[in-house]
C-alpha cells in the first residue's frame, strides 16, 4: 500500500479523529485528575496509574477504529460495510465542501463603527532603568483602565486585549480594528528613586491624530492625584466629543465626581499600592507560582494598610484563583485558601460594600463552592450595575445563567464579554462552545478558528471544532 494510500485509508476509517479526541479526552481526564485527587486525599500513585492506563489504551483504541465502523445499525466490521451503507464515505464529501464553506466565509463578527465613546487603555512603556519595575508602569496603566471601566457610557476595552499589544508594532488603526474601539490611550513610565515621569496622550485610532498628550513629573506619594488628573481628562475629552460641553463647571464636577466613584477602594499609603501593583502584576499572569506571589505581595499590602479594600479584594480573587487551579496540599490547602477567601472579601466589603472586585470575588465563592445561585445573582447584579463594562462580571454571569439552565442568556452575556475583551480565549471559548451544544453550528464554526487562534497550544480549542459539525453517527 502506497504511504499516500494509506493515510488516506487512515482518514476513512476515522482512525486520525480517534486519535485526536483520545489524546484530548485523556489530556482533560489527566488534568481533571491531577486538580481534584489530591484535594480529597487521594494517595501519589493514583495520578501516575491513570495516565499509565490512559497511554497503554492509546494503540487499542486506534485498532478498534481501524477495524470497526458505527453504522445506522450499530458497529460493525469495516470490510463487511458496503459502500453505499458507510457513513464515513457518505459523509466526507460533505465534510469536506462544509470546510471549504467555513474557510471561504467571512468573519462573522459584525464590523460596525466604534463607539466615539469608546477606548482602549494600553500598556504603559517602562523607560526606567530598573526593568525589574515593569509592575509600575502595568500597574500605572491597568489602574487608569479599571476606573475608566467604571464610568457610565464609556466602552473601555478590557485588559487581556488592551495589552495584547504589548511590544508589538502594531498600528493605531490595527488595534482600533481589533479591539473595536476609536479611541488609544498610551504613555510611558519612567521611575527614578521617589520621582515618577508620567507621559500620557490620547489619539484618534482611525487616523493616529494626538487629541491631547501631558507629562507629569511628580513625587512617588503624588501619583494617585496623577491617576485622578489622567482619568477626569480623558473622561471629560470623550465626553466632549459628544456634547461640546464638558468644560463647563457643572459637567466638569460630574466628571471629577464619577472618578471619584469609580476610585473607591484604593490607599494613599505609596508603599502599600507599590505592594497592591505587584500583586496585580503576578495575579495576572495566571501560574501557581505567580499566584503565590500575588499572595504575599497582597497581604503585605493590607498589612501596610488595613483599610485598603482593593487589595482585600486582589487577596481574596487570589485565594479563589488557588481553590480553582492549585494542585498543591491537597484538600487542606484547599480549604485554608476558601476560609482566606471569604475572609478577605468580608473584609473589602465591609470597606467598601460597592466594590464591584469584591463582589466578584464573593459571587465566585457563592457559585462555585457554596453552589448558592440565587446569592450569586443577586450579588452578580449589584456588581453589573456598578461596572457594567467588567468582561469578568459579564462572564461569571454567563456561568451563573448556565448553571440555572438558561443557555440563551450565558450565550448573550458571553456575547457582550467578548465584544469588550475580542482578545481573550476564556471567553471566546466559552461562547464557542456553547454555540456548538446549543447546535448554532454555523456561528461556532466562526468562532473556533478565532480561538485556535488566540492560544494555539490548547488541545480543547482544536478539538471544539469538532464539536462544531452537525453530528451524523461518526465517531
């Protein structure tokens, strides 16, 4: 048999997409087993075993593909098949223009004009000399992007996309494009001692015009009324372009007094937001070590200053990040970081009782390990109504509607996720998914590419593509 005759062969007898959806069930069993055994005790072997058995049914499972084929009347032997009976043949002409289909159609995501409300805050340059303080000019940025998040009306595009941009030449039109937004917010950082140059400009994204840019050179305790100045500035420039009134006194003092709202939270205390900014700067690098750095950097943080409820928050999100996706010390690890957990966010909300960061943390905790829904919704609907724009918000609830069954609400409320963070896999995927089991074939099959695309390395982004085609009996 010619080498090219027998792929082809291969291929029919669905020998390929048996090995493709073996090696992506055992990967997600592997990782399953990996998070939830040792929490429950489970003894060191155990793990190992399974991956073992898992790797020893491998050749197994391709004989079995190779030899056998679901029909219409069950299994049978592929060579007492005839043509005419078997789905795979039947069906790969149809597979093949279906592909064709996809791969010609064009993105399905709507292209309509950004909002002239709307903004993308990028990441900050760091042009200090110590590289190792590219936590302040992310923390710097990250900040201006929350509270900008926060004000009614404005569309802010989310982290993950917004520096999905980082160190990459890309242009004011691209990102526009990308992010959906006609607005750019960049500057750099530069950070000598107790001294901090602060430059900022705001651009149109569709030409690259400069609308306004400002240096600041402060005292490092001076940088909150820095990131006070850039947010009502920024805020008062979209506003204007809208109604060619925010100079005036009465919109000037609404402006300053929606920042002012959407800064509850923060410290005066320059050590402890240092402290609160690397925490934010490992937190977000989503890694068990990187996770146990946020910790301390958080707890040191709150030690500086008691009464600093964002980093009550940034402490308990990370203690729920460890309850989720650690796989060290076992069940009384997980248990030590739930009590930290529900500490921590009774402690930012007794704070500050609308800090929508705290309220993530707790409708996370009332979702996910409490299982208590209805506290979550209410908790999920005081949060939206303070940051509407939060993609994180928007996603928990599309976790929480599709716990309570209701799929056409998570796919809308994934929906909006994506729309304000286009960047992030999490929340493509999850909308990709739940279009493909809710059989909207067509949009899911849009989607996954995107999502192959934006993590490449995930076995579950290839495979969902599967997921994608109308099922007809094949395996």
């Amino acid at each position: 048999m010619k080498i090219d005759n027998f792929f082809a062969e291969l291929k029919r007898r669905n020998v390929v997409r048996m090995a493709g959806l073996y090696l992506v069930g055992a990967w997600l069993l592997t990782q399953v087993a990996s998070t939830v055994l040792p929490m429950f005790g489970a003894p060191d072997w155990l793990p190992r075993s399974i991956v073992s058995l898992l790797a020893i049914g491998f050749v197994p499972a391709l004989i079995f593909s190779w030899v056998f084929e679901l029909t219409p009347q069950g299994l049978k032997r592929d060579e007492d098949v005839p043509p005419e009976e078997s789905i795979a043949r039947r069906d790969a002409a149809l597979v093949a223009a279906t592909e064709k289909s996809v791969a010609a159609r064009p993105s399905a995501e709507p292209k309509s004009a950004a909002s002239a409300k709307s903004v993308a805050v990028l990441a900050f340059a760091n042009l200090s000399d110590d590289k190792g303080t590219e936590y302040f000019s992310d923390g710097i940025s990250e900040e201006l992007l929350t509270v900008l998040q926060k004000i009614p009306g404005l569309h802010v595009a989310a982290r993950t996309s917004a520096f999905s941009f980082k160190g990459k030449n890309a242009t004011a039109q691209e990102i526009g494009q990308k992010l959906g937004v006609a607005h750019l917010v960049e500057g750099s950082v530069r950070k000598a001692g107790d001294v901090v140059r602060i430059a900022a400009r705001l651009t149109r994204a569709d030409t690259g015009e400069q609308l306004w840019s400002e240096n600041f050179t402060r005292d490092l305790k001076d940088v909150f009324a820095v990131q006070t100045e850039l947010a009502q500035t920024i805020v008062g420039q979209l506003s204007g372009q809208l109604t060619d009134g925010a100079a005036d006194p009465a919109a000037k003092a609404a402006i300053q007094a929606e920042v002012r709202a959407a800064e509850r939270g923060g410290t005066k205390n320059a050590e402890a937001h240092q402290h609160y900014l690397q925490g934010r700067f490992y937190f977000n690098r989503n890694s068990e070590k990187s996770a146990h750095e946020a910790l301390a950097e958080y707890q040191r943080a709150v030690e500086l200053d008691p009464s600093f409820a964002l980093a009550w928050a940034g402490l308990a999100q990370t203690h729920v990040w460890h309850c989720q996706f650690s796989t060290e010390s076992g069940l009384t690890g997980f248990d030590a970081h739930l009590a930290g957990a529900r500490e921590a966010t009774a402690r930012a909300l007794a704070l500050e009782p609308n800090l929508p960061e705290a309220l993530l943390a707790r409708s996370e905790i009332q979702l996910y390990f409490d299982f208590d829904w209805n506290g979550a919704a209410e908790t999920l609907q005081t949060a939206l109504a303070l940051a509407p724009a939060d993609p994180a918000l928007l996603t928990a609830a599309g976790n929480l509607a599709l716990a309570r069954g209701d799929a056409a609400k998570a796919i809308e409320l994934y929906r909006q996720a994506v729309a304000l963070d286009p960047v992030n896999p999490q929340a493509r995927s999850y909308l990709a998914f739940n279009l493909a089991v809710t059989r909207q074939f067509a949009e899911a099959r849009a989607e996954y590419p995107r999502v192959v695309e934006l993590n490449p390395a995930a076995p579950w982004a290839h495979a969902g593509l599967g997921l994608s085609f109308p099922p007809r009996g094949q395996l």
